[in-house]
C-alpha cells in the first residue's frame, strides 16, 4: 500500500498558485520543472531531511544511470519525464517486482517497505511498541506533553507518516535506551544540520542545484571513508536488521540514505499504525568519527580530540565563523561551484537542535548574498567578519556590560539575570543588522575606502544601539528610588567614557 513510485500520495503547492498530488517520480519531474512551491503537509523541522532524502535519491538514481555529464545541461539535471525517473528509481532495488521497498506498507514483513527494513526475527505481535500518530514516532520530544502536545493529529494521511518516518530515520537522536541516533551527528543529542548555497526559494531550483554540485563532487566526498570500489550499499532499509549488529561506514555508498530505528508500519482497518523495536545498537558503526562522514550539508569543527560535526544555534557569530573567521569549514554545498550563476544567491541554514530528552527549538535562515557568491571565499570578507564580530564584542562586552554594573553597584565577576538579558538584547538586534552591513562594508572597500573609514557605518550603528539599549535597560532595572538619580548619572558618565574609547566616533 501507498506505493512512492506510483501513487499520487505527496501534496506539493505549485508555483501557480495551485495544488496537485504526486508520486515520488512525478514529483521530480516538478522539481526538474521549478514548479514546486512548496509541500501542504511537510513541518518546518522537516524540510531538511526531506530535501536532503531528494536529492539523495535523485543523485543515486543519476549516477546508476551516468547521467547528467558535469556541466552538459543548461537546468543542472536535464529533463526526464515520470517513466524515467520510476525506472530509473526501480534500479536502485533491483529483484522487487512489487516495489516493496518503495510502499510505505507491505503485508509480507520479510520483505522491505520504505525506509523499513525486513523482520526476521519473529512476528510484529512481539514488538512491545505500537504508535498510533506521525508525530509520536516523528522526532520532536512529546513525552507527559511537555513542549509539544502528543498525538496532535487527529486523521493523519498517508504523507504525515512518510514525512514523519523520513525526519526520524535520517535526522533522528538518541531518546533512551535501544531507541539510538543516525551517524550523521555528532553523539547522540547532536544534530544533522543542513547549510547550503541557493538560487531562489522555490525547492526545485535548490533540489537541482545541489544535486548538480554533489554529482559533480561525488569522489570527492570522504574518500578516506568510503570504499569507492567495493560494491556499496546505498539504502540501508533494503537487508534485514536483528538490532543487535553495526555495518562499517567502508561498505557503504557516500550519499547512503540511512535509517536508525527499526520501525514497521501497518494498516488495520482503514488506519495506519506503527510498531516499533529497540535495538541493542546502532545501524552503523560511526561513533568515533563525531559525524563527520562527508554529509554535503554539514559544516564541521577541528578539536582537539578530532573533528566533530556543527551542532550550534543559528547566530551571526557561528555563521561567521564559517566563513573563515572561526573554528568550523564549510560543507561542500555552502562552497560556490561553477554550475551557480555568479550572483543573486542566498545562504540557506537550517537547524533543528537537541538536547538531554529534549529538543530545544527549530532555527532556519536565508542570508541574501549581495553581490558574487565568490565574496565567502574571500580573505577580505572573513577579514571584514571578523572586525565587525570584534566591535560587537566590545559593544557588548566593554560598554555596555560595565555600564550597567556601575549602575547596578555590582562588583562580583559574575553577571546578573538582568545585565544578561540586556547584553542578549543587544546581541539579536546586532544579529539583525549584520550582514547587510557586511555586504555595506565589503562595498565600500571594494570602492577604494580604506579599512578604517570602511568600518565607521558599523561603528556607528553600535553606538546608536548601544545607547537605546542602555537607556532601555536602566529604566527597567531595579534601583531604590533614592539612589537612581545618582546611580543614573555614575552609569552615564561611565557610558559615554566607555563608548568613545571602544567605538570611537569618525577623526573630523
């Protein structure tokens, strides 16, 4: 039942404005069309593992099929139309002549379903797990309804429980005891993030794009890992899983579409249902390599200890620091390849971090590039990234922070709730302001200004913001009335002192 391959089960909002239901083959073509708007059933923390199960599996089926030559088409992958793609797809599981491992539900529990691995080791009746909801097996945390209300949809169709089965199977953590995570993070409250360069926000042009990039790049991804010629494994829900064994990463296909749990879904009555089995292990043996395994979506940091995949919130810092200024590299789809147009693209980031039983918010960013994509490759944007990163510190860090312990008679080393939560303030409303005034600023450079006369518009947006939320803050914290004049014109004075060392007004 609800077969990918042939049946129209994946609401996608069109371009027009319209609507239509696709198979999986169908919906390629819309992509290869940039028809797709959007999906009316797919929840934000899912767009990426959805994406990345997409393009994934169209770059496999290219490859199988030595499609498309590097830079041989103007649309990145060509035209193909429904028939090409399902037969293209089919070869991907060859000896399936019912297209069992593409059906979210097959009644022959030997044999695989999508993204289910087949069960020999006894019948489903012996697995303790049943879930009645998409969003019980789905990877946000419902436990005693904290957070995220349980079982929240009241007539799932078919597309919630394939979306909610992608998202935990390809971007699910650790959740207890045999309940483990996929590979592609680091430990198991890590993440799989997804950065990449688009061309616009419509799906299919950034399916396409990086489907290109990877094709092109293919041999270039982890060779140190992956066996480029043993025969390797590309879908891991294809061969049997007793929950009590780990493949190596050599066996496998670089781009292999992985699944951590095993899971198995049933109809009973006109309703769908799944039943679940802890495990005594990983699917795969990837603990030591921190998820660092050649994900193109994934940014990655060098330790001490070794590498270790990105699992940080989405602020301006730690996205600089991707650009050259900090710690992390940048994934192969965050690079700019010859298949991009040479401006007008956007930095997309998407995020869905976790913690200890938890997870703890779903952060996602476009960050227009203005100008060429070439800028974040260039050491005068990490150089420029950096000052400004710098001179927020100090508004920060240096003004304000010692302002409003002035204010506050507040000796210790530690900063209070109060002062925190100013200095917070003050960092999202500089987050805002970022990188369009690094854009502003690698402008005026290129016009000839020097550094420092290049540099004076941030500086001055610091000054502004600085004082408004000075001024903010000591009108909302607490000061016994007979002492807030006073207390008042000490922390002004300090201010002022403070702000014309660190963010020094233009020499006239």
């Amino acid at each position: 039942m609800y077969n990918l391959l042939a049946d129209p089960i994946i609401t996608v909002k069109l371009t027009d404005g319209g609507r239509s239901r696709a198979s999986l083959p169908e919906l390629f073509v819309l992509l290869e069309e940039n028809r797709v708007a959007g999906y009316a059933h797919l929840l934000p923390y899912q767009r990426h593992p959805w994406h990345a199960l997409c393009v994934q599996l169209a770059c496999l089926a290219l490859e199988e099929a030595d499609l498309p030559a590097p830079g041989e088409s103007p649309c990145l992958l060509g035209r193909h139309d429904r028939d090409w793609w399902a037969g293209a797809l089919r070869r991907l599981t060859p000896g399936y002549e019912q297209d069992e491992p593409w059906a979210l539900i097959v009644g022959d529990i030997a044999r695989p379903a999508f993204l289910q691995t087949p069960v020999v080791d006894g019948p489903l009746a012996d697995w303790t797990k049943l879930v009645k909801s998409p969003d019980d097996l789905d990877v946000l945390v419902t436990a005693k309804n904290h957070g995220v209300k349980q079982t929240r949809m009241n007539a799932p169709a078919a597309e919630d429980w394939l979306f909610a089965l992608v998202s935990t199977q390809t971007q699910g953590g650790y959740d207890g005891r045999g309940l483990y995570g996929i590979a592609r993070m680091n430990g198991g409250y890590g993440t799989r993030p997804g950065f990449s360069l688009v061309p616009g926000p419509a799906p299919g042009g950034q399916w396409a794009r990086d489907a290109r990039v990877i094709l092109d790049n293919l041999d270039d991804i982890s060779p140190d890992i992956f066996n480029r010629r043993h025969p390797r494994r590309a879908l891991l829900w294809l061969d049997p899983w007793d929950g009590a064994t780990s493949w190596p990463l050599a066996d496998l296909h670089p781009l292999f579409v992985e699944i951590c749990r095993r899971f198995r879904l049933e109809d009973r009555e006109g309703t769908i249902l799944a039943s679940y089995k802890a495990t005594a292990c990983a699917r795969l043996d990837a603990k030591n390599f921190n998820g660092v395994v050649g994900d193109p979506w994934m940014p990655f940091q060098s330790a001490v200890d070794g590498q270790k995949s990105y699992a940080s919130a989405l602020t301006y810092r730690n996205i600089c620091a991707m650009l050259g200024t900090g710690k992390y590299r940048r994934p192969l789809l965050l690079e700019s390849h010859p298949c991009d147009p040479p401006s007008g693209m956007a930095a997309q980031c998407r995020i869905l971090l976790r913690g200890q039983g938890k997870t703890e918010g779903y952060q996602e960013r476009v960050i227009p590039i203005h100008g060429s994509v070439d800028l974040l490759s260039k050491d005068s944007t990490k150089n420029t990234a950096a000052t400004m990163v710098s001179l927020a510190d100090k508004a920060e860090g240096k003004v304000l922070r010692p302002a409003l312990k002035i204010f506050l008679q507040d000796r210790s080393g530690k900063d209070s709730v109060g002062i925190r939560e100013w200095i917070q303030a003050l960092d999202r409303a500089v987050d805002e302001i970022f990188f369009p005034s690094l854009w502003d600023m690698l402008e005026r450079q290129e016009s000839g200004q020097d550094g420092c006369s290049a540099e004076q518009p941030w500086i001055d947006k610091l000054r502004t913001l600085t004082k408004k939320y000075f001024a903010h803050a000591l009108s909302a914290l607490p000061c016994a009335a007979a002492y807030r004049l006073r207390a008042e014109a000490e922390a002004w004075i300090a201010f002022n002192k403070l702000r014309a060392k660190e963010l020094p007004l233009a020499k006239s």
